[in-house]
C-alpha cells in the first residue's frame, strides 16, 4: 500500500454516490468487518486524525464521544471524513518497489448530523452490540443520565469510496527470471484469552459471547 | 476508545514538543511497532485521510508514494497530520458506557520536507528494511530510475503525542456488586503461511526472513 495506491481524490469521491449497489455492499462489509476508524476534522487549520471506534448501522455511520471533545464539537460543524483500513497481508515483490500491502480501506465523506436525545440510548445500545455482538442483552440498561451524557453523530453513507489490493505482487517483467522469493504474507487479528478484572467481586461464569469473542460479528 | 479518550486538541499537540525523553521512547516504540499511519490532508477544504505504511527513521517519519499521487502533491505544501494506532484489546464494561478499548496511539504533526533525488534509494531501502527484516539484503539494488519516478517525503519528529490506554475497566462504583463477568480480550496480529506468487518461474526456498516474517521487526 503506497500512497499512490492510495491517492483519493475528492472528484473520485464525489463520484462514488452515483455507483452501483455492488460498490454499496463492498463498502458496507468493509464498515462493518472493521471497528476501528480514523476520523479527519479541520481543526484550527490544521487536519487532524483521531482514531475511534465506529459501527454502521443502516446507512449510517455512528460515531460517539464526550460532549466536551473538541474533535466533537468542531465536527458536527464541518463536512469531515472518515477512513476505514483492514489489512490482508504484506506484498513482497522481486525488487524493493513493488512491495505492497493487500487491504480493504473505505473513506466516507459527509456532514454528521447530531443524534437526538430521544434517540441516544437505542443508538449507542446497537453500537456496542455490533462490536461486541451478545453483549447488550447482559448488561444492565443505559441510564438515561448516561446517554444524555454522550454526544452520538450519525454521518450518512451518501458519499464514500472503497479501494482494494489483493493476490500476488505486479513486477517488472524481466525481474520474473530473478531466483528471489515472492508472494504474500498474509496478515489476520485474533483474540487472545480474555483476562478477568481483577475487581471482579464474585465468581462470574464466562458468558459465551466472551469465549467466543465476537465470532458472530460481521 | 471513544472519541472522548481521543480528543487531541490543537494546543495539546504543541506542547508535547516540549515533553520529557519518556514521551519520546514511548512515541518512537509506537511509531516502530506499527507499519500502517492515516494521515490526514487538507483537498479542496475537506480533511480527507489517507492511509499508507511509514518508518521511522532516526528522527523523522517516511512516506513515499507516485508523483502523481495528489495527496503527496498537497502534503509537501502544508500542515499534515499523521495518526498510528495499535489495537490491543477490547474492555468489556459492566455498563455499555464504559466499554472501551486498550490500545497505543501516537499523532504527528508538521510540515513535510521531500526527500532529495540523491538520497531517495537509501531512504526507500531503509523504509522497506525496516517494514520487513532482512528483505533489502536479498533482493537485487533499486534502480536510478526506480528512485527518480518516487516521491519520498520526511516529516519531522518535532511535534508528537501518544495516547495509550491500559488495564480493566473502569465502573460506577455501584455496578461491581453485579453479577457481571467484566475484563479485556486481548487483541493480537499474527502472520499466515507464505503464499507463494503463482507465476513464480522456478523453485527457490523461502528464505528465514520470510517463514520468520517480523519476528526482528520492533
């Protein structure tokens, strides 16, 4: 993944709202196989990214945080945008060059809109359910002191692009005689033990949405 | 990690420049372990975000890509940010609020220099050597050419904040008198078998650096 891969102009992601519904499902599998975002905001001239967490829901995007988070504040104000990267695996190619990286990135682009009170606690429960599926209905309720508490933002999947690399390196065609080994690494995350709070007052079975860690996310 | 965690302000940025050597070590360490930034770049009045793999080298931090790449073409006349984040676990709450996630983050600001035509192929080698250990020494030398048609920027280790959080969750006091497994599970990145490229021409073993891919990596 070079930066030239990468190059997204604003024209390309203009365009993007007029695709077809192929690209709306290439996009939304990304969103939704990630959880991890980073979100761009102008803030005093300058472009900041801050990485959240994000879940999609519907043709939304929900992003969440203090209400006294500038980044927060500032972007409910302005067009911002908000890139998504899943990585695959690493690229190694015949000469230092080609190298690349396999991935699956999605940039959004829109006006986040606030998310009213009333609406607040069911948003942030299926945030949390769709990054830790099972989790929701064995917890206690969102006080409504809670979701008030919270600032939710819902950016419209309107305008957002998807860039892909996968399979084996591209290289030059006279380095294919070279006796250098190529081909991918393939990158994957996974989920260690899960390690008790030590706070923990009682004894607590594991609930199997733990054990099997977001094994039914998307 | 909420945006709440995150919020990085204009002004708290600044000031890490003045910071301690602790904050250096621990900055670098981030930026070493990671090979995946999001930087963030100001197009046509919208913070778009870019990602693309970096090194660090020495005090600065390389990005390279196309000439043509507009993002590289805007970014050497400004002010960019750029964000790194490593993920290292999810933290199951007792309440929905207080989910979070650990993890290790570090946002660099400044203003890129580019890289001299002269010292591009040591720069470009020195950032594949070190995204993957021992592959440089293998492979045949970068060309003239190869060089010349990269851009290869530098941006200053000058500005830089890390953000990282650690440990269990943290509850209202009241809710550790319920019954309510709480913890972290832990998230890890692991490598997968090597694929070997399908218009290999002949058969060459797969070399240490790459059935140990990282291992040396920091």
């Amino acid at each position: 993944m070079t930066t030239e891969d990468l190059r997204t102009e604003r024209t390309t992601v203009r365009r993007m709202a007029e695709r077809a519904a192929y690209d709306a499902a290439t996009v939304y599998a990304i969103l939704d196989e990630a959880y991890l975002c980073h979100v761009g905001v102008i803030v005093d001239d300058l472009p900041i990214v801050i990485p959240t967490l994000h879940a999609r829901i519907g043709d939304d995007l929900i992003l969440h945080g203090s209400p006294a988070s500038r980044m927060l504040r500032t972007a409910k104000t302005q067009e911002i945008s908000v890139t998504v990267t899943l990585v695959d695996g690493f690229v190694l190619a015949r000469s230092a060059l080609h190298h690349s990286m396999n991935y699956r990135s999605v940039m959004v682009v829109g006006r986040p809109e606030v998310v009213p009170d009333h609406e607040k606690a069911a948003t942030l429960d299926a945030l949390v359910e769709q990054l830790t599926p099972g989790r929701i209905p064995y917890l206690r309720p969102m006080t409504d002191k809670e979701a008030r508490g919270t600032t939710v933002l819902r950016l419209p999947l309107t305008e957002a692009s998807a860039k892909i690399r996968t399979g084996p390196p591209g290289d030059e065609p006279e380095d294919y005689e070279l006796p250098i080994w190529a081909g991918v690494v393939p990158v994957t995350e996974s989920y260690g033990a899960p390690e008790t709070d030590p706070a923990m007052r009682m004894d607590v079975e594991v609930p199997d949405h733990v054990t099997s860690f977001r094994s039914s996310a998307p």
